[in-house]
C-alpha cells in the first residue's frame, strides 16, 4: 500500500466540545499547483458498516497518490479505530466521542451522533480549510460513519453535505458489500436505501460494488439492466425455509420502481483489497463532476437566486413597513393589521400624524377648534407662528415632548425627532 501511515492519535479533550478544527500537514498540501483555476470534486464515501468504506478510502488514496494527485481526506466517524491513511482533517482531533458518551451519559451510537453534532458547529472552519487547498488538489475524500444513518439520517448529516455541496462539486461514492448483496431481498433493500440517498441529497451518485474479488458484480448489473432476471432470480432464490415467497411481488414490484432509479447513476465494481477497478471508479468521478456542472450545479444557482430574491423582498417589505410606519412613504395601510375603533372605523384613516391610530393627546388637539385651518396655507402659517412663539418660550423646546405611537404601540415611545 503507497500511503499506510499510523493515524494521528485523537486528543483527549477535557469536555465533549468541539474545539477548533484541526489541520494535519500530508502530502495533499504538496501537490504541484496546476495551471490555471482548478477545481476538486469532493467524494462522499457512504456505506452500510463494513461496507469497506475505510479500506476503500485508503485504496483511493494509494491509487491517487500513484497518479500523482494526492486527494485532501476528511474522515469524519469519530469511532474509527485504525485509520490506514492519514486524513487532513480528523473528526477525532476535534471531539472524542468517548468522551462525549461519559459525559452526556449516552450509549456509542447516540456518542457517535453528538460528536458528529459537535463538529458539525465548527463545519463552516472545516470548509474554510478544504477551500483554501481547492487550487491544489484534483480529489477530496470524505470518509463517513459506520452507522450510514448517523450521517444520511440526522441534521448533522445533511448540513455537512448541503455545506459541501454548495461550495465544492460532490459526488456521492454508495458502497455496498458484493458478497453480502447476492439474494434478490438483500439487494433490493440495499437498492432502495441507495435510492432514498439519492433522493434525499439529490447529488450525482455512483453505485460502488466492493469486495468483488470475492464476489463478482455482474449479477447485480444483470438485475439492474434486466428486471425479469431478477423476478426470476426472486422466484428461484426468494423463497425462504418454509418454501414462502409472500415478499416476491413486494419486491418485483419495487423492481419496476427501482427502473428509473437506475437510469439515473453509475455502478462500478471494485475491490479495496486488491486495488481492482480504481481506473473505472475515477473515471464515473469524473464523469459524476461533469454532471454536477450540468445539473446540480444550476439547480443549486436557481435555488440560491430563489433564496436571494426572497431574502432581498422580504427586505424591501421591511422598509417600505418601516417608512410607512414613519409615515414617510404614500402612508398606505395594511387592511388586515389596521386596527379599527369600536365604531368600526379606521382610526388610521383619518389621522394626519400619521399611519397610526391617533392617540388622546393627537385626538385632543384634533378637537381642538383652533386647531382647524381652512386651507393647506392657513396651516403652514399657524405653525410658524407656533414657531416664532416656541422661540421665545424655551419651556416648549419639541426635544423634552415624548410622542408615543398610539393603539396598537402604545407600548413604543420614542423622543420627538430634532
Ligand atoms: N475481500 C475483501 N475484503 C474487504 C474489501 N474491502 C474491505 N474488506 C474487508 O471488509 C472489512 C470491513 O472493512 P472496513 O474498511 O473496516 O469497512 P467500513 O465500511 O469502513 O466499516 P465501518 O467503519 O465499521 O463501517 C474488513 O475486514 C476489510 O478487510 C475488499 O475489497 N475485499
């Protein structure tokens, strides 16, 4: 094996918080810088526990290093136990999920799920770090749980993946165990949690048949290619000890579901052990990155132009709302949060301070006769003897006044403007 260096040694932490991030200095920071702008594609390593997805990740790395291109590595199960490849940043140099177990008093799985949790509040350092070595490195691989549904399955899970899959191409690498997947009721429930995998992440996928130098992959591609293959496989091999087969027509039903499903990703086989098939898997990498660029890629711009957008009118609302609450704009109401007297009309309509319910002293002032000017004209010249008047009468200065906002914001009082 090209790369069997010793993992580094997780640190103890003293509480089970993520401290910052760690970056280990391996061989990806060498990689010769290309010409021009480069751009990775992340690989997403999931799999059912002893899938093979650590050998795997190891086996990628050997052969990567061998074309010179070594990959940037995240492993983020926190329960490895032997890790024989060095990754550049390690979940465990960050949380100890042992730790974690003792002190939220917490079985392993639920001490894998908090760790993960933990990290995933330093992810955005993580990508900080990942981004910066962008430019030097054609693959990053990113190693997953054991318990595929720590990751598929939880929040954690699915903000690391939205994180890294808005901001660097991702592929998503399916790992299945060949040897285990050869009755029809193994391989379709394997089938059908690669499809809600997809489904869910919506990222370009590749099927990855390990272990086929135990167990070939063709009758898996048979299956996949030829749906009455497999109904006859199910009824040859899908009777259980009793001679039952109450599960045949579930499952060829599925089948014919599942049709769709396979038009849409890649299968390769290959082993870990003997190196078999890596050629083929970067090569469905790499044709899985040009149909991120295609698809995804554009479907993640529309949606994030959507968000904008949103975001943006939602800020235009805000401040027209605000100005009319000014009443610094048209001073149009809202029909449906304008509050109404008990004779049913619109104090608001009618208020000229504002597009507000009037309060007493407002209404006082209104009542007031004096207060009544014929004409536009007529006002403007009462208020600037008002002025002239409030000149010589400090004791009126408009600063010391408190103007509250009636009805509904009776409780806001602000200081009159200078
Ligand atoms: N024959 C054969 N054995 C393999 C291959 N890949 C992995 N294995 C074996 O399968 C077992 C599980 O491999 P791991 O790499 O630990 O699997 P994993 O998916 O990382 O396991 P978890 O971390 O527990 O989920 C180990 O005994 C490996 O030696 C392969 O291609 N061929």
């Amino acid at each position: 094996m090209a790369d069997t260096a010793a993992p580094p040694a997780p640190s103890q932490q003293p509480t089970p918080q993520a401290s910052q991030p760690a970056e280990s200095s391996t061989s990806a920071g060498k990689a010769p810088a290309g010409a021009g702008e480069k751009e990775p594609v992340v690989v997403l390593v999931i799999g059912m526990a002893g899938s093979g997805k650590t050998t795997l990740m190891q086996r990628f790395n050997s052969y990567l290093h061998s074309k010179d291109t070594p990959p940037y590595i995240l492993n983020l199960d926190p329960a490895v136990s032997h890790m024989p490849y060095a990754a550049n940043i390690d979940i465990r140099d960050t949380v100890d999920y042992k730790e974690v177990m003792t002190q939220y008093n917490l079985g392993p799985n639920g001490g894998i799920m908090t760790a993960l949790n933990l990290f995933t509040t330093k992810f955005d350092q993580v990508l900080g770090f990942v981004e910066k070595r962008a430019q030097d490195v054609d693959y990053v691989l990113v190693d997953t749980p054991g318990q595929i549904e720590i990751f598929t399955w939880s929040a954690s899970g699915a903000i690391i993946t939205d994180a890294i899959a808005s901001s660097l191409p991702t592929v998503v690498a399916y790992v299945i165990d060949t040897p285990r997947t050869t009755s029809p009721a193994t391989f379709m429930s394997n089938m059908l949690y690669a499809c809600s995998i997809l489904y869910k992440t919506r990222l370009p996928f590749i099927l990855v048949f390990n272990k086929v130098d135990v167990e070939p992959h063709d009758f898996a591609l048979e299956w996949m290619e030829d749906f009455e293959k497999f109904q006859a496989a199910l009824a040859e091999r899908g009777r259980d000890e009793n001679g039952e087969n109450y599960m045949n027509s579930l499952m060829g039903s599925m089948c014919l579901v599942l049709e769709e499903f396979y038009n849409s990703l890649r299968a390769v086989g290959v082993s870990a052990m003997t190196g078999q098939g890596m050629k083929e898997f970067f090569a469905a990498v790499d044709d899985a990155h040009k149909e991120y660029n295609t698809d995804y890629k554009p479907e993640l711009e529309r949606v994030r132009a959507e968000r904008e957008a949103k975001a943006e009118a939602a800020k235009d609302a805000n401040l027209e709302r605000m100005l009319r609450d000014m009443g610094m704009s048209g001073g149009g109401k809202s029909a449906s949060s304008a509050p109404t007297t008990s004779a049913g009309e619109d104090p608001t309509a009618t208020n000229p301070f504002g597009p507000f319910p009037r309060n007493d002293r407002e209404d006082a002032y209104l009542d007031n006769e004096d207060n009544h000017y014929d004409s536009e004209d007529e006002r403007i010249e009462a208020q600037m003897e008002f002025e002239e008047e409030a000149d010589d009468h400090p004791e009126l200065d408009a600063q010391d006044v408190e103007v509250s906002f009636g009805g509904n914001r009776s409780d806001l009082s602000f200081p009159a403007p200078q």
